[in-house]
C-alpha cells in the first residue's frame, strides 16, 4: 500500500483542491468587468471540476486507508479581474508541480492507480492552467 508520504501529500492535494474550488466559485460570483460574464462562466466550470479532483483524491486516499481532510488551504478571493485571474494561475503552477511530484511518488512506489489518476487529473490542470492564460491574454 501506499507509504504515509504519499498518503499526506494526498491529503495536502484535497486541501488545495478544496481550496481552489471555493475561490473560483467566488470569484465567478465576484469578477466584474467587460469580460464579467464569459470569465465568470469560465471559472464556475473550473470550480466545478475542482470538486470533481476532490472527490476523486479522497475515494482514492480513503481506500489506501487514510482519512481525508476536511479542511480547505486558505483562500484568497480578492482583487481585480486581472489580479484574480493571475492569481489563478500561479494556483494551477503549483497543482501542476504538486501532482506531477505525486505521480512520481506513486510510480516510485508501485501504485499505479494512484498514479493513473494523477495523470488524469494533471492533464485537467494543465487545460485549467491554459484556461487562465488565455484569459490573461498570454
């Protein structure tokens, strides 16, 4: 089975993922601006999927045997629409580092379903990540 590492580490991706799903949701509700409506729609789906990560991590921790927490990282909703969406990004580079950090623990540790739904995740961070970017202009 999965080491404690890998077991914390998980738990610390909940907590993140807990974290960036009430943030994009209040920003949604929050943003203003010309563009308010499409970013607005565009951050409620990425809250959404936040969720979904969530849900997916803890299923996957509580069948390695561990509890998942049910404490989100602390979130940060405010600023402009430009300051929330660069905000937003630097979210999902440190997702990225995170999970691809996971994934190789997991690899490392011979748990490769682990490691297959960090990869699934990841792929969604990264198009999360794009998301942002665009929105930026970048």
């Amino acid at each position: 089975m999965a080491s404690q590492e890998l077991k914390n580490i998980m738990n610390e991706a909940i907590a993140r993922e807990m974290k960036v799903c009430i943030q994009y949701m209040w920003q949604h509700v929050l943003v203003k601006g010309k563009r308010a409506k499409f970013i607005s729609n565009e951050i409620r789906l990425i809250a959404m999927a936040e969720m979904i990560h969530a849900e997916k991590i803890a299923e996957r921790l509580v069948y390695l045997g561990d509890k998942p927490t049910t404490e989100p990282a602390k979130v940060d909703i405010e600023g402009t629409e430009i300051e929330m969406l660069e905000k937003d990004v630097k979210e999902e580079e440190f997702a990225i580092d995170m999970y691809k950090k996971i994934i190789k623990m997991a690899n490392d540790e011979g748990d490769s379903t682990t490691r297959l739904l960090f990869e699934q995740i990841l792929a969604e961070e990264e198009t999360h990540h794009n998301t942002f970017k665009t929105l930026l202009g970048d």
